[in-house]
C-alpha cells in the first residue's frame, strides 16, 4: 500500500465513479482499476462495490476513507512542513470555529493571513464547538477555536479571551450595550436558545439554574442566523455572545445589552496526537495576536484576554 493507492481510492470514492477519477488523475481507467484492485488484495477486503452507474462505497470502504484521507493530509502536511525551511509557508490548513466568531475573528483572520500567507490554502468548518471538537478529535480539521465549556483536556490548547454574553431582541426592543440586565430578565420573554449540549445552553440553563429560574425555550436553533431570522418574526429573544451580534446591532437588524455575570471564554485548541505544522502554529498565533489587536483598539468591546497557556 502507497499513498499513490491511496489518492487513486480517495477520488473515486470522492466521485464515485472509476472514469471521473481516471480522467481527473490522468491515469488509463485500466491502470486505476488495477491499483484499486491491488489495494483490495493487501487490505482482505472489498472496498467498492460496482452499480449500474459508478460505484459505491462498502462498509470496510467507509471506514477506510476516513483514515485514508487523514493519512494523505498528513503526508501533505509532512511535506508543506519540510519546505517550508526553504521557502514561505505552503499547504491546506483546516479550522473550525463557532459562527458566532465569524464577523469579529474568523474572518478578519482568513482575509489577513491570506494576504500574508498566499500559497495557504485555508479552509473553515462552521459548528457548535461541540460540534468542532468532534471534528477536531476525528481529525478533519487541524485547529479549533471553540469554548472552554466543552471537554477539551484531550487536546493542546491556548486561552484565548473572555467576552460577555448578550440578552438579543428586535431593533424595537431597544436595548443597549450601554446597559446590562439580570439573570432574572431573561425569563421576561420567549427565549430562543441552542440546544444542548452546546457551550451557550449550558451556560444559560446554568445561570437561570442558580437564580432558582425554570425556562423552557420557545424554540432551539444552533445557528445565528436561524436565531435572527426568528427573532425578527417576532417569536422571542436569544442569547448570544458580544463578538456575534456587535456588527448586526450597528445594522439595526437586533438591539442587544450585555447579561451580568454571563460570559464565555474561548481556546484555541489542536491535536495532541498529531504533529503541529509551521502553518497550524503560524495560524494560531495570528489569531492570537488579532483577538489582542482587536480588544486593544476596542473593535472587540468589553472582551477581555485571558491568561496566556498552552498545555
């Protein structure tokens, strides 16, 4: 088994189809059909099973995808790695991160590090962070940026800041990050929360839990822009924190004002397991050093740095 089998069996289980793959490898359909075939005699197994049109994956062949493409990440990776001391960083680099993070992190670092780092290849999973920690842990993605409330001792991570959460309502409803409202408050209308487990659900059900508070949400949406969607229809108020609604209260899609006592922490997290490239720590430290850049010049309002560590 090579890696040469290897990315022959990952396009045409990508496409599903022999002569898609021949023809995007430019290797005879022969050719690839006999290196698949070889691949199946080491490995003991079958791992497609031909159709009427294309072929199919098999059970040991979805298994064997999965691992199959890490692997050839890896390799890639290695290589990007090795280069890298002899020229700028190269490769495909994989974050996931919340889409609360989105208009203040996300994407004002994929925009900067592009521009800095030209020959990367950036691309972005969007989740809950339990969901991103899921596929951090799966390893589809190389870093994460995600709360501290998920179960992340299995991973190498770095504190990253701390901002407020918010109590988000229509336009109309006037409310203001110059004001904050209570616990209590949030049980005064509808509520639309995430579902469990997400970091937000935990740390609001937490809080309204110890003020001695039984709420149970009009609806459950895991995405903003459900939420907001929702929340213009006029069925209720959310939860989210500072950095997903700043840009949108400016719009007057939402007015927003500021929970005391509710925040949320947020880390950068990558495998233990698996060998950091220059570009997985190159990103991370850009991140770094933009949500300090951001908190400073206030474009980040009433976040706040959170010790610096790495474990």
């Amino acid at each position: 088994m090579d890696l040469r089998q290897l990315r022959y069996f990952v396009e045409i289980a990508n496409l599903r189809s022999v002569t898609a793959a021949a023809a995007r490898v430019f290797v005879a359909q022969s050719a690839l059909s006999r290196q698949l075939k070889l691949l199946e005699d080491e490995l003991g197994v079958s791992l497609l099973a031909r159709q009427a049109r294309g072929v199919r994956l098999t059970d040991a062949g979805e298994a064997f995808l999965a691992r199959a493409q890490i692997l050839l990440r890896d390799a890639d990776n290695l290589k990007a790695e090795f280069r890298a001391h002899k020229r700028e960083p190269s490769g495909r680099l994989q974050i996931g991160a919340p889409p609360s993070l989105r208009a203040m992190l996300v994407a004002p670092f994929a925009a900067q590090f592009t521009s800095r780092h030209p020959k990367v290849t950036l691309a972005f999973r969007e989740g809950t962070s339990h969901q991103i920690c899921d596929l951090l842990a799966q390893g589809e993605i190389d870093l994460a940026i995600v709360s501290n409330q998920e179960e992340i001792s299995s991973f190498a991570t770095r504190t990253l800041l701390t901002e407020p959460l918010c109590w988000v309502g229509p336009p109309e409803a006037a409310l203001s990050f110059s004001r904050t409202v209570s616990i209590s408050r949030l049980a005064s209308k509808p509520l639309i929360l995430t579902s469990y487990p997400n970091s937000l659900r935990v740390i609001v059900d937490r809080a309204l839990a110890e003020g001695g508070i039984r709420v149970e949400p009009i609806a459950e949406a895991d995405m903003v822009s459900m939420m907001l969607d929702l929340i213009r229809r006029g069925m209720g108020f959310t939860v989210l924190p500072v950095s997903a609604v700043d840009d949108l209260r400016n719009q007057r899609i939402c007015s927003a004002s500021r929970v005391r006592g509710l925040s949320i922490s947020w880390v950068i997290a990558w495998s233990k397991e698996r060998t950091r490239t220059p570009v997985s720590r190159e990103a991370s430290d850009h991140i770094d050093r933009l949500a300090a850049q951001r908190i400073d010049s206030g474009e980040w309002p009433f976040a706040r740095l959170t010790a610096r560590a790495s474990s």
